[in-house]
C-alpha cells in the first residue's frame, strides 16, 4: 500500500470538451483540473489554443495522446514527438500520457489503440521505446490499459502482467482506466480484482473511469454513457488498493451539459472520500 | 520482432481492405467468435473516420445525407486511408475523390462545396497572428509605399467557386431548405479569413481578388498596382489598391507590412 506516497495528487478532473469552453471560463466551476486530447490542440492556431491558454490559468491540465502509438513496429515518429514536446513547454501540463498499444504501421495511422501480443519480445520492444520517448521528453509518461476484443494466440501472459512488467522495466507511471478494465474483463473472462492486485501501486498516477456500451456478449467501450455501478465498485477497489490517485471521467461523445458530469464527477468524490476516511482509522 | 510485425501487418491489412489472414492469431471463445471480435475493430476503424470526415465536411454530409456521406466515407477511406498522426487532416484529399470518381464526379458542386468546407478548416485553425490597424500604415512615409509587402493573417484563403455552394452552405448552415445547385455564368471569387476567432468569408469583384492573390503571394504594393493595370490607367489603379488596402486593414486581414528586406512594422 502507498498510501504515503509522494505521488502528485490533483483531485478530481474532466475531459476538456469544445462544448464547455465557455462555460468553463464563465463559471470557474468546481473541477480539480482537466485532461485535454493532445492531438487537438497540434495545430497552428484559432479557438482551440486561445480558450486552452486561458483555461490553463484557471487550472491544472494533463495531456492525453492517441497517436504514439508506441507499440508499433514502425520508428517512433519524432515530429510527432516534437510536436508533443513543444506543447509540454507551452501548457505546461502536470503530465503526459498514451496508450498501451499501437494505432498503425507502414506509415498508415488506423486511429484505433489496437492491442499488443504479450509476449517478452514485444515487453522489451516496448519497453525500449517508452525509454526514448522518455528520454525526449525528459519526464516520465504514463500509459494507459486499453479495452480490448481479441486475444492473440501469441500471448503468452495475462494483461497485467505485460503492463506491470513494462511500467516496472521502463520506470514509466500508470494511467489505470477502471473502465476499460471492466469492459476487458468482460470481453475476456477475467477477474478485475486480479488485475487490481497486480497493479504497482506506487506507479498508479492517474485513474480514469468512462461509461460503455453493453452488447449483451460483449461491452464496446464508447464513452457516450454514465458510470456503471460495477465500475464504481471497482473504481472503489482500485482506491483501497492504491490510496487517493488523481481521478477524471471520460465522455466523448453523447456530451452533457457541464453539470452533469460534474454531478458525476462528485460521485467519484464521494467514494474517495469514504474510502479514504475509512482506511486511515 | 518478425512476430509482431506478422501479426500487426495482417491486422491493419483487415481493417483497412478485409484481408482475413488475421483470423488464425485471434482466439475464437466459446462465447464470442473470433469473426465477432475482430468486426467490432473494423466497425470502429470505419465510423471514426467517418465521423473525422463529417466533422470536416459537416454541410456536405447533410447536403447528400447520412447514408449517402456513409458509402462516400467508407469509398473515401479505401482510397486514402489516414497516414495522419492527428485525426483531424482526414479528408485532405476529397476534393480530388469527388472530382475524379463516379458517381460523385457528375455532380461538380459536391466537390465545390468540399472545397468550400475544407478552406473554412484551414481558416479556422490556422496560426495566430496580431492584425495592424489604419494608424500603422499611415505612419509610412509616401516615397515607401511603392515597395510595402503587405503579411496577410495566416486564416487567409481565397477561392474561385463556379457553383453557389456558399448560398448552399449558407442555408444549410441555418437549417434551410438549400437552393438548386446553379452554375454561374463566371466563377465568382470568395475570400475566407478569421477575426476575433470567428470565420468570415466574403465575395470580391475580380479586381479586388487579383490584388489579394498578388498580396498572398508575396508582392510589393507597387507590383499589386501593376496587376491592376489591365482594368485601370496608373493613377486609378494606385488609388484602388490603396482603397483595397484600407478596407483589409479595417478587416483585420492583414498581420503586417514590412519595407524591403530586414524592417518590418507590425502593431
Ligand atoms: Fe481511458
């Protein structure tokens, strides 16, 4: 447990939506700090900067990338490093993260995060490039878990233990999506809580919960949806494991008024709180 | 590494064109059958580019309707899958599909009103730049106007659109019921650039957009004179550039004006 951990703690966030620009600079509502999509804001100029640079006064921001792809097995694309970096050294985000997974190779971009093989050759290929990106950077990153449909035959070890292994033997942080466990899970018949357990949990930095779609067999991972109860649960787990970490919901698509999600959002307080009176007594 | 390139190669070649080769390293559950899996990938891959596209052609997609923009997407999309690391330069190229391919190509306004949608893209994220007001060109000495370069604001894009795709827009945009598409006796010239973060666009006389193509390309206000010549004798030609010059200041179309090589005066 690392409930004493030094790890940067920034409450509770939302995604940076175009909707709620407005009403974010209008109403300084009640968000800890918000997670933007780098790749939005990868362009010369006009609305996205401007309302970015100005809410970033107002408060701490994250930077969340879907195009690094960093298990393909093309080169690392160093424009799009540099492009990530100089918008580190503009915003000053409090981090940077991808995902675990890659998107395309042959130069093509498929802008899905499609799942790795876990095997050893693809840890230490992985592993290699974070260390580059890293280097770079010259700060740590955080990658994600993907929600996942297939299985590889290839893989030779579960999901958490590809991760744990990476993170470890990269020394990069952890952004855990409580969601996309869940929906894996599902898709893949294992127990969430196995997963939980074999999280370091030192290198949790970032949790994010989202709301999915339920296909009866399977669950697609849309976004568009609220929080379902076993992710709350889990998302519970996740906290009696790990300690307080920095939590933010993702809705991309279906958006609600600001409000909303903020109601949301306190929900995700609430637990937080309870838990985290209950484990200090 | 083979193996990953193996696997990552087939599983691309099935989103992009159906290659089923993938099949063998996928695990078929009893519950959920490899074929089952894999189609919620490609179904994915295919709608988010789709809705890439629409949100950059979003008029267009209204324009021909859902289940038109859908096959036109997914046509799109097996001839230019996306090499772009952001998901936004998606649909670079349907200009070009709708021109070149059927049975789009015997509808020439679509492609029109692509371009038309396509530049308001470009205007609406391009870089950022101060604009001069009428005070900074006043304070130029007469003897130097002749070799001013005028910088136009990066947002700035000019078209020649033979169909009136912009009244199409226009009322599409306000949830109109859009006029026939009607090809004009000559292509009239539009002119798009953003102030204060808003998308404007406006239609300009031949002239005018003449002198705006010699500013984008770099010119002096002398060598915009010239260009002027074939409507006007040289007195009358200076005095409409300069009142052209004027009317883009008070736009705020223009970012800067520097004097031959090295000073530059920008507010
Ligand atoms: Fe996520």
């Amino acid at each position: 447990m690392s409930y004493l951990s030094n790890k940067l703690q920034l409450g509770f966030g939302l995604g940076l939506r175009t909707d709620h620009y407005e009403t974010i600079l209008n109403e300084k509502p009640s968000i800890d700090w918000f997670e933007i999509l780098t790749e939005n804001y990868l362009v010369s100029g006009g609305k996205p900067i401007h309302y970015l640079e100005r809410i970033r006064e107002l408060y701490p921001i994250v930077m969340h990338g879907v195009s690094m792809s960093i298990g393909s097995t093309d080169p690392l694309d160093w424009n799009y490093l540099k492009e990530i970096k100089a918008l580190d050294q503009r915003i000053e985000p409090k981090w940077i993260s991808d995902h675990l997974c890659w998107t395309g190779m042959n130069g093509k971009n498929t802008h899905d995060l499609l799942p790795l093989p876990y095997t050893e050759d693809v840890i230490q290929h992985v592993v290699n490039r974070i260390q580059q990106v890293q280097d770079f950077l010259g700060k740590r990153i955080l990658i994600e878990n993907v929600s996942s449909y297939v299985t590889y035959n290839q893989s030779i070890m579960s999901e958490w233990d590809f991760l744990k292994e990476i993170s470890e033997q990269s020394d990069c942080l952890i952004l855990l999506d409580i969601n996309n466990i869940y929906v894996s899970s599902v898709n893949h018949e294992f127990n969430p809580l196995d997963y939980l357990d074999a999280m370091p949990a030192d290198r949790v930095q970032q949790i994010h919960l989202a709301g999915h779609s339920d296909m009866g067999d399977y669950i697609i991972d849309t976004h568009d949806n609220k929080i379902i109860d076993q992710v709350w649960k889990l998302y519970s787990a996740a906290l009696h494991r790990f300690g307080m970490v920095s939590t933010m919901i993702e809705r991309d698509d279906n958006i609600p008024p600001l409000n909303e999600l903020i109601v949301e959002l306190n929900q995700a307080r609430q637990i937080a709180k309870q838990i985290l009176a209950e484990t200090t007594v | 590494m083979n193996e990953l390139l193996t696997i990552q190669n087939s599983f691309q070649d099935f989103l992009i064109q159906d290659d089923k080769e993938i099949y063998q390293s996928i695990v078929d559950t009893g519950k959920v059958s490899a074929e089952t899996r894999l189609e919620i990938y490609r179904n994915a891959y295919r709608y988010r580019l789709i809705d890439a596209l629409a949100a950059n052609y979003p008029i267009l997609k209204i324009y021909i309707g859902d289940d038109q923009f859908e096959d036109l997407g997914i046509a799109y999309l097996d001839k230019y899958p996306s090499n772009f690391r952001s998901i936004r330069w998606f649909g670079d190229q349907l200009v070009n599909f709708l021109n070149d391919n059927l049975p789009y190509k015997s509808f020439p306004y679509l492609s029109e009103l692509a371009k038309l949608e396509w530049a308001m893209t470009l205007t609406f994220d391009a870089a950022d730049s101060e604009i001069i007001d009428i005070e900074t060109v006043k304070s130029i000495p007469p003897e130097d106007w002749a070799k001013m370069r005028l910088q136009p604001h990066p947002s700035t894009y000019l078209l020649s659109l033979s169909w009136n795709v912009v009244q199409i827009w226009q009322e599409l945009s306000e949830d109109q019921d859009p006029h026939e598409p009607i090809q004009n006796d000559h292509p009239v010239n539009w002119l798009l650039w953003r102030k204060d973060l808003i998308n404007q666009f406006c239609s300009l006389d031949n002239e005018e957009a003449c002198a705006i193509e010699a500013m984008l390309k770099g010119l002096t206000f002398n060598e915009i004179c010239e260009q002027l010549l074939q409507w006007f004798d040289p007195q009358d030609a200076a005095i409409h550039a300069a009142s052209f010059l004027k009317g883009w200041i008070m736009s705020g179309l223009i970012s800067g004006i520097s004097l031959g090589t090295g000073s530059s005066l920008e507010s």
